[in-house]
C-alpha cells in the first residue's frame, strides 16, 4: 500500500502541472503514427492484426531500456529471466508459454537487424544505439519460424544516415559505482555511402556481500561495439553490412541457502561467475524490383560462454560449472511486394546450420565416504568430477509465404503458411575422472540423429468498422523441434518431441481524437500439446514432454497524449496458463492443474512523461514508470513462488537541443524480489533483482 500511494502521488505531481500549462497554451498534440515491421514489411502499427508491444527510440531511451529484460518488464503478459540468475542463459514467456526446459530451443524467436539469433545465453546483452524494439504476442511461425511458438521479437538498430556526420555521446554515474559510457559515430562517406560506429562500456561493484569473507557478488562488467557499413550502388540496390561484439561478465551468489530464499537479507554459500562473448557479422541486400523488394540476409554468429562456483545448492563443499561454444550460419531470401489495394505478399526461403558445444560438470571439494550415495559406491577422493560433453549439430530448412487480399477498402482476408524441416544430431559423452564411477547419470556414450517436418499455418479476417477502428480474428499453429538431452541423461533415450500449439486470437485497435489516443485490445486461446518441460533432481536435468496445456487471456493497451507536453501510458495483462495434463511420469510429480511457470494472473505497467518549456532553448522532462507482476511459480510443482511486487523507474532532467542531463532512478523504492528461485533437495537457492540504482546521466551531441 505504502508504494501504491507515493506512486499515486508521483503521478498527480507529473499530471497537475500539465492540465496547468494546457490550459494556459489552448493547445494539443497528436500522437507520431508509429511504423513496425511485424509482418516483415514496413506498416502502421494500426493495420498489423496482431498484439504487439511497441519501444521506439524515444521509448527506450525514456524508459532506460539497455537490454532485453527492461522491455520485456515494460510489456504486459511477458517475463524474461536468467536460467541460472546470470547471463548465461534466459528464459522468455509471452502469455505464459516459455522454455522452462534447460537445454530445450527458446519459445521465442529473437531478429536482431533481420537476423535470427539462436543462441538464449545472448538474448539479455547489452543493447545500445537502437531505433525501435517489437514485441510480438502469439505464435509467428509463418514469418519467423524456428522457436516462435510464443512470439517474436524484432530489435532494430539504428542504420547509418546518408549525408550526415556526427557523434553522440551518453554517460551515466549512479550508486554502487555504476558506471556507463556509450559513443555514436555516424559519418557521410560521399553521398551514397554512410559508416555508423557504436562503442559501449559498462561496470557496477557487486552489491551483496558474503559475511563469511567479506566479499561482494553480482557486479557486473560488459562492453561491446557495433559497425555497419550502408551503400547505395545503385537507385535499386542498397547493401548494409554489419559486425557487432559485446562481452559480459558478472557473478552471482546462491543467497538464502541457511532457511528459505524469501528470509531477509542476502546469504552466498559460493559465488556462480559467469561469462558471455557474442560476436557475429551479416550483409543485407535489398533490391527493388518494382513489383516488389527482394531482400538477401546473409549472417554467421558465434558465442563462447562459462559459469563456475557455482553450486545450486546451500552447500559450500559442492560446485558446479559449464563451457559452452556456439555458432551458426543462416541465409534468408524474402520477396515482399510493394504496397497495392488488391493484394500484399510475402514469400521467402530460410536455411540455418548450427554447431553448439557443452561442457557441464559437477564436484565436490572434500573426500566421500563409500556408501553416500548409493549401496557399493565406493569412496571418492577430494576433486571428484563428473560431467557431460554434448555436441549439437543441426541444420534446418523452410519455405514461407503470407498474404493479405483487401477484398475492399475496408475488409482484408489474411492467409499464410511456412514449411520446415529441422534435423539434428547428437555426440553425448557422461564420465567422471574416477574410472566406472557416476553418481548423477549413467556413464554412456552416445550418438544420435533425428529429423522432423512442420506446415505452420495461419489465417484471419481484419475489418475496419469505422475509420481508424480496426478489429481482427486470427488462427496459427505454432510449432518447436524435439531435440535431446544435453547433460546428466537419465537413460540411453536422450531424445524428447516436437510441442504444437493452435492459438485462437481476436483483437480491436483504434487511434481516435485525430491521433491524441491510441487503444489496443485483444483476448486469446492458446491449446498446447506435448509441452517440453523438465525435471530436477539435484544432479540429472531431464526433459520431457507434457501431454496437454492450455492458456487464456488479454491484453489492453493505451496510450495518449491529451495536452501539449504530456504523455500517457497503461497496460493491463490478465491470464490463466496452467498444465491440464502432466503426470508424474512427464514431470517428476504430477503437475495436473498447476500454474505455468513466470505466468502472473496479472500485469500492469503504467508510465507518464511530462515536457515543458524552461527557457526558449531549454525543457524540463519528469517521468515516472511502474511496472507490476501478479504472484507467480518459477517451477512446474508450483512449490517456489514470488510473490506480487512492482518496480518504480523514474528520470527528471532538462533537454535542449545537443544536450541533455538526467537525474535517474531504477528500482526506486528498492523493492526486493528474484530473478529465478529454486529448491532441488539440497537447500533453496535464488538470485535477487538489482536494488535501487540512482545516477546522473549525461547526453550529448556534436
């Protein structure tokens, strides 16, 4: 209640002097049409039939969005969190579908600059210099295949600008010594061709501190850069090619092992350090062909990442790691038509090859007695380590196609399909550095092969019934490969299936008042079969398909500008996601009934921005964000629950028209809660959100 009534308070702060200086001006402001490519064309948000959530620049840079997770906590309905509590890893939910089995593809398929990304351990990097981000509720695997069961998401960065040099700069000072620095070149390389360099750095001390030695845990250090480089041959052809490399390094403690997670206050038995690197390259070309735009991308990236120390446990004799190596080559071929009444099309092949290695061990620091564990284990020195290699290659294969008959100005009928085919092979190695001897999985070797097929259809209707009120009512199959057991298989039977789902969705959009306000709304059914989820034992993670899910809900949506100067936004999310057929056999104890996992009954975000004029070349800017989830499961047994909380995000500064100097606060009122939270019978362990962040940041352009 306490945080509920300052935020009311903030609220009335930023809103009254607003109605003030609109009474005074007499005037208003129409909200900018926003554009997004969520049918990979370019289109008004308002035409796209379908539930997306939408951060332009100006978004993210008002929100202090600096990665993924930050949208995501923005949007109603979805959830990102780090598997392990670092960043090796992360588990996505949209409308409470997510990949709550380790090992298993994301439900979520991430583009960023048209280019798929495969690898979930560089979904949560730092992302800088962007133009606009799309989140994307319900399945999209016509467009986007592979992993869009639950939906996709578009980051787009900003491309270089012909005829234009300059450099932008952004600094940010805040407590627990978090620094960040961010650098833009843009420059003007004759009048065809343009050169856009980004550079980033970040650090922050760890701010839980272990009583035991005195040390801190959960800093983090990342940077990273971006170069592309665009060049128009010709009028028809444009080229942009691009090559990124960001690195991350932080740690993390297993806190509340001596009771429960949810005590007070932070306990470490052994700190988890983990690293990422992600690096990779692409060229785009895009030709106009007049009928339409054909459009070639052509990328390849790798990833190399390691975790150690950490134990998933409360025990201090006990530590577990990984290494992992990923890399992938995709090439996208798309013909999308240009814009015509009667008719717009999409059609485009895909091809993806991937290579992903793992390392994943277990030990302990202290000699075992023979008999610990089971009848006849014989005794086992200090340094006993066990572990899996598992090498993962796969190649996958689709053709696509999407289009929308205008039947008239006012009716559209939608239609699409996407053919696949993935195939996937395995090299599985479970040993030990003590000959014969395995205590978390049987010792075996193992190579494996399989491959499958999909059609994921798609059709709906639009009508518009009256002008800029568009409703619409669509059907999609979403569809995710089986794969294997990648560490401590239980048995020689590594593989799991393919899930499905069918999603029933019907949806209204409006901009009304001459574009002062923009509504969204949209109900959904999603029916879920053979889910791919996974049990825990302490040592073995396997995965396993649960027979039926389903998932119900809606979204509301709506944002307005009423008056010169103030912005108005708020998000409603309300949902039921439950398994309605998994017995013990799938899940390691019966889970019919139980809530999915990272799916809150309800979700909320509100945020208001208020601009006016101090001098005649300066603005003041206030804003306040809150984001709030229901209570929610992080496991399938429903045995480990966060409960409700909502995290305050708020900036006051002045603008002018090269520079800018913020006073920021995120996580305002230090509001505690977990990242991820776990119990697998050797104590219960979970990584905690970052605490209140206060900083100045700077802004500048030259």
């Amino acid at each position: 209640m306490a945080q509920s009534s300052r935020l009311t308070l903030l609220l009335a702060a930023l809103t009254l002097p607003a109605a003030a200086s609109a009474q005074e001006a007499g005037q208003v402001i129409e909200l900018d049409e926003v554009t997004v490519e969520a049918m990979r064309r370019a289109q008004p948000w308002l035409e796209v039939p379908a539930s997306i959530g939408v951060y332009t620049r100006a978004d993210i840079e008002a929100r202090t969005i600096q990665r993924l997770e930050d949208a995501f906590d923005a949007s109603v309905n979805t959830q990102m969190r780090s598997q392990r509590g670092g960043n090796d890893a992360s588990v996505i939910s949209i409308r409470g579908v997510a990949n709550t089995a380790f090992g298993t593809d994301p439900t979520v398929a991430i583009y960023r600059d048209d280019v798929f990304v495969g690898n979930d351990a560089t979904f949560n990097l730092t992302m800088v210099d962007l133009a606009q981000i799309e989140i994307l509720r319900g399945p999209q695997g016509t467009l986007y295949g592979r992993n869009a069961i639950a939906g996709a998401v578009n980051v787009r960065s900003a491309l270089p600008e012909y005829g234009a040099t300059y450099t932008l700069f952004d600094a940010l000072f805040g407590t627990d010594m978090t620094l960040q620095g961010r650098a833009v070149l843009n420059a003007a390389l004759g009048r065809d061709m343009a050169l856009r360099a980004v550079a980033f750095g970040d650090y922050a001390d760890g701010w839980v501190t272990n009583a035991a030695d005195g040390g801190t845990y959960d800093g983090d250090t990342d940077g990273g850069g971006r170069v592309q480089l665009a060049a128009r041959p010709s009028d028809r052809l444009e080229l942009l090619l691009s090559a990124d490399y960001a690195t991350d390094q932080g740690s993390r403690g297993n806190r509340g092992p001596f009771g429960t997670v949810w005590q007070d206050g932070y306990n470490a038995a052994i700190p988890y350090d983990s690293s990422i690197s992600s690096y990779g390259a692409s060229l785009k070309a895009t030709y106009d062909m007049g009928m339409a735009q054909f459009i070639s991308v052509t990328a390849w990236r790798g990833s190399q990442g390691d975790g150690d120390g950490g134990d998933f446990t409360a025990s201090p004799f006990r530590q577990n790691g990984f290494t992992r190596d990923f890399s992938q080559a995709t090439q996208e071929f798309r013909m999308v038509s240009t814009p015509n009444e009667t008719l717009d099309w999409t059609l485009g092949t895909f091809f993806l090859g991937s290579e992903d290695d793992r390392y994943e061990y277990t030990g302990f620091n202290f000699a075992m007695p023979a008999n610990t564990f089971y009848p006849g284990q014989p005794a086992l020195p200090a340094g006993y380590e066990e572990g899996t290699h598992s090498s993962l290659q796969g190649w996958s294969a689709a053709v696509f196609g999407d289009a929308t008959w205008h039947v008239t100005d006012r009716f559209d009928v939608l239609a699409g399909a996407r053919f696949s085919y993935d195939h996937r092979e395995i090299d599985y190695v479970h040993a030990s550095n003590v000959p014969g001897v395995t205590l978390g999985a049987p010792g075996q070797s193992q190579v494996q092969s399989m491959g499958s097929s999909d059609i994921s259809p798609k059709i709906g209707l639009a009508y518009e019934i009256a002008p800029k009120v568009r409703t619409y009512a669509t059907i999609a199959r979403g569809y995710k490969a089986g794969g294997y057991n990648i560490s401590f298989a239980p048995s020689s039977d590594l593989s799991y299936a393919a899930e499905t789902a069918w999603n029933y969705e019907a949806g209204v959009k409006a901009s009304l008042f001459d574009g002062k306000l923009d509504l969204a709304a949209s109900l959904f059914y999603f029916d879920w079969k053979n889910q791919q989820i996974y049990s825990f034992n302490g040592y073995s993670v396997w995965i396993a398909n649960a027979p039926k899910s389903r998932n119900y809900g809606a979204e509301f949506e709506i944002t307005a500008r009423p008056f010169q100067g103030l912005e108005l936004f708020a998000g409603l999310g309300l949902l039921d996601a439950r398994f309605t057929d998994a017995p013990a056999s799938q899940t390691g104890g019966n889970a019919d009934g139980n809530w999915q996992p990272l799916a809150s009954r309800y979700s909320l975000s509100l945020s208001a921005q208020y601009t006016a004029p101090l001098t005649a070349q300066l603005n003041g800017v206030a804003r306040v964000d809150w984001n709030w989830r229901s209570a929610f499961y992080f496991d399938v047994d429903n045995t480990i629950e966060q409960d409700a909380y909502g995290i305050v995000n708020a900036r006051l500064g002045v603008e002018a028209k090269n520079w800018s100097l913020y006073l920021v606060a995120l996580n305002l009122f230090d509001q505690d809660y977990y990242v991820v939270a776990t119990d697998n019978g050797y104590g219960p362990y979970g990584a905690p959100g970052d605490p209140r962040m206060i900083g100045v940041q700077a802004r500048a352009r030259f």
